[in-house]
C-alpha cells in the first residue's frame, strides 16, 4: 500500500478542478476516490474539509441515518480562497 501524502492529495484535487474552469460542466471523475485512489471515507473527509475551509463551493453533502454520507459534486468550484491555496502552494508541489 502506496504512502497517503494528504496535501498532496488536496492539492491535486483543487488542481484538477482548476484545470477545468473554462469548462462549462466538471467532469466529476477527475476527483472520484477512485481516480484519487483513496478510500472512499477518506475523500467524503476531503470533500467536506475543503468545503469546511471555503476553498470549493457548490458540493452538497447529505448525511444519512446510518451515518453514511452521501456527497455531490456535480456543481463544485473552486473559490478565490482555493485560487489562492493552489497559487500558494504550488512551487512546493513543483519541487
């Protein structure tokens, strides 16, 4: 099993939402959790964290009774926040 590197994770996630701006629809399997190659637990956290934290918008998240969440993303973008964290930290990705 392949070391998980959360920020880079992160990263890569907000970075192929950017490449998709001038795109009028996101194509959603850019960021599956199998594309990520991730627990499917894992990026429900994800999603929600960057939620959380303002870098994307648009998500909708449903909690079920099992606890069990259900996560949209059908609608994501990419805030100026997430513009900024993605200009920020994109030489240390680089590198």
């Amino acid at each position: 099993m392949k070391e998980i590197n959360d920020f880079e994770i992160i990263y890569d996630v907000l970075k192929r939402i950017h490449d998709f701006i001038d795109e009028e629809e996101f194509d959603t399997e850019q960021i599956s959790y199998e594309t990520l190659e991730i627990s499917k637990a894992r990026w429900n956290n994800y999603i929600e964290a960057l939620v959380d934290e303002g870098y994307i918008k648009g998500v909708i998240i449903e909690k079920q009774l099992d606890g069990d969440k259900i996560i949209d993303v059908s609608e994501i973008k990419l805030t100026l926040k997430g513009l900024k964290y993605l200009d920020e930290n994109s030489i240390e990705q680089e590198s």
